[in-house]
C-alpha cells in the first residue's frame, strides 16, 4: 500500500466504498433469497394442511389465511409474491384457475397478507416476535379487517348455497386462526428466521430474560460469594403460556360438545 503525503489520517486504511452495482447485486440476491425463503415457507404450510386435513380441528382452520399472512409478515412484499405465485399453482393443479372464484379468493388473501406487512412495517415501536402489546394490538388490527373481508368475497363468488350463513363460518374460522395459531408462527419465524426475514427499521427486539447474580463482599479479605441468582422472565412468556391454555381448554370444550364439525379452508 502506498501512503501519500500529506494525505489525512482518516484516508490512510481505510476501506474503499461499494460501488452501486455491487450494492444492488447485494439486494438483488437478499430478494432472492427472501423470495424462496417465502415460497418453501408456503409451501411447507400447505403440505401440513393437505397432509393433516383429516383431523377434526384442522378443518377449522383458515390455512391458506395463515400462510399469506405469516409469509407477508416476515419476508415483506417478496413473501406476499412467493405465497402468490405458491398458492395459484396450487389452485390450478387441484382445481384449475377458470372462473371468478380463483383469482377473487387469491385477491382476497393477497389483501390480508397486505394487511398484515403494513401492521408491522409502518406503526412505530412493535416488533413481529411481539415484544409489546402494541405489536400484538396492530396485528389483531389487520387480521380482524382481513379476516372479515375474505371470507365476504370467497363466500360471494364461490358458494352457491346461504351467503350470509358462509360469511359467518369462514368469518369465524379465519379471525380465531389468524389470532391463535398464526403469532405462533411468527414468534418462530422471528426467533429461527431472523436473517432471512424483511428488515424493519426501528423494530422492537425480543429482549430475552436476564439472569442477575446476588454477589454479597467478602468480609477480612474473603472472597466474593455469590448467595443466589435471579431470573427476570419476559411479560410475553406468561402471556403466551396463559394463551396455549385456553386454546387447549377451548379445542378440548369443542371436542366434547355433540354435532358435526364444519369445513372451512380459508
């Protein structure tokens, strides 16, 4: 290396900027990488539903809702694309891509997972492993108002029989799987995922608990003892354990109750 004379100090080592091709080969693979992250994300999502659609409280859930939506929430618009182009090619090899109803209930979902980017990317001070009530406050925001309007187009272009009757059940059975199972997925996203996921600016971290030693001072020279050792838990812990048991209460009230389970894939 050759220094310059007379050259400042702060020029001597140090490190040549990027150029701009090298900053947007830089985004362009990050979007790729986010865009198949996206797409086996969704992928993953409907081969459970497929594979586990037998069971009784399964067919309650609103899959195909949970996956655009997670999908969006962590991978950003590339995760909306990705869930997109994932469920089309689902649709067209099952029941093929003709009529109103396809492209009607894919915009519909396209709408929520919407939706649900816009909860976390624009409100100040949330965060997608809901590290507040805020974050959990503006997600059930979006879910409430996607979880309506879904079920209303789905019910209107692909249901011959009582719209208002179809509303209600797909109304119910997405809005209680969009509130239930899918924070789930997304405080495992951001806790697995991290890397991989759309970046935020500003967003609020998960703080993970703190272990705080009590150290008592020696006397005449001892050495210093450690009496005990205190765990400060996160709020979101409890909350999420208080949640998982009144869904269990609720999935095990449901199944002792008489009558027929009813369908509903949204």
């Amino acid at each position: 290396m050759t220094i310059v004379a007379g050259a400042p100090a702060a020029a001597v080592g140090a490190v040549p900027p990027r150029s701009a091709s090298a900053r947007s080969g830089g985004a362009l693979r990050r979007v790729a990488v986010r865009l198949l992250a996206a797409g086996l994300w969704m992928a993953v999502i409907k081969v459970l539903a497929w594979w586990l659609y037998k069971l009784p409280v399964v067919q309650l859930l609103g899959t195909t809702s949970v996956g655009f939506v997670t999908a969006a929430a962590l991978f950003g618009w590339e995760g909306v694309i990705a869930a997109t182009a994932v469920h089309l090619v689902y649709l067209a090899r099952v029941q093929g891509l003709d009529g109103v109803y396809p492209w009607a209930s894919t915009a519909s979902y396209v709408l929520n997972s919407v939706l649900a980017w816009l909860a976390f990317r624009y409100p100040p001070r949330v965060g997608r492993g809901f590290p507040n009530l805020r974050s959990l406050g503006w997600y059930a925001l979006a879910a409430g108002i996607g979880g309506v309007i879904s079920p209303i187009v789905i019910s209107t272009t692909g249901h011959e029989g009582n719209v208002l009757a179809a509303i209600a059940i797909w109304s119910r059975s997405t809005i209680v799987t969009l509130l239930v199972f899918a924070p789930a997925l997304l405080v495992l996203g951001d806790r697995c995922l991290r890397r991989l996921m759309a970046p935020i600016p500003g967003e609020v971290p998960v703080r993970p608990p703190k272990r705080v030693a009590l150290v008592r001072q020696g006397i005449g020279g001892e050495a210093l003892e450690v009496v005990g050792v205190a765990t400060r838990e996160e709020h979101f812990g409890r909350v999420t354990a208080v949640g998982l048991l009144i869904v269990v209460a609720v999935t095990a009230l449901r199944l002792s109750l008489p009558g027929e389970w009813t369908h509903a894939t949204g």
